[in-house]
C-alpha cells in the first residue's frame, strides 16, 4: 500500500478512497466541535489524537517518520475537507514545520520531532 499512495496521482482511486475518509472523519469528528473550538481558540487535544488514528496529519511524510506515506495529493486533500467543512483546525502549520523538519533537521531531530 505504501508504494501505491507513493505514487498517487490527485485523480487516482487511492485520493479518492483517501478524500471520502477524510471527508467523512471531518464531518463527524470536526465540524460539531468546531463553534467550541472557536470560542476556545483552538481545538481539544484529544482532536489531534484522532486526527493522527485517522491518518489525516502528515498524511505525505513517510511511514518511518510517523506520517501517512503518501504524495503531497494527500496532504491537499485533508486541507481542502477542512476547508470545505469550514474547519479551523491547525494542519496546516502543523506540516509546514514538519517539512522544515524533515528537509533541515539530523536524523535524530526526525526521531524526537515528528510523530
């Protein structure tokens, strides 16, 4: 499987299987939350540890790093869910500094840094 989300395209079946459970997730985990969220400035942390069973962050970062494993195709398409179900909910930052990490850091930060 890892090979094949390497591979995806943004029309592939996988993207696809990948945008309806994100998707769905969203829908029933984020969007009923997210008034709170607003007047709390920021979501729950038991939000990010679903998030991450999800496999809805860092979903392009490779699997011996703690993320997804798939192409950026993935990552654009947790965003544009969140976006759809007017979520705020962080992801979005959240991957820049992983990617800064990745690309920057020693083998040791990896380990320590991401999940």
């Amino acid at each position: 499987m890892l090979q094949a989300m390497q591979r995806a395209a943004p029309g592939s079946d996988d993207v696809r299987m990948f945008r309806r459970t994100a998707s769905q997730f969203i829908q029933k985990e984020f969007a009923p939350h997210h008034a709170r969220w607003c007047l709390q400035h920021g979501p729950d942390a038991a939000a990010w540890t679903k998030a991450g069973a999800a496999g809805l962050l860092l979903p392009d970062i490779a699997q011996e790093y703690g993320g997804g494993g798939g192409t950026f195709a993935h990552e654009a398409v947790v965003l544009e869910e969140l976006a759809r179900a007017g979520v705020q909910f962080g992801a979005g930052i959240q991957s820049v500094v992983a990617h800064y990490i990745l690309a920057y850091g020693s083998q040791a930060r990896f380990c320590a840094s991401l999940p």
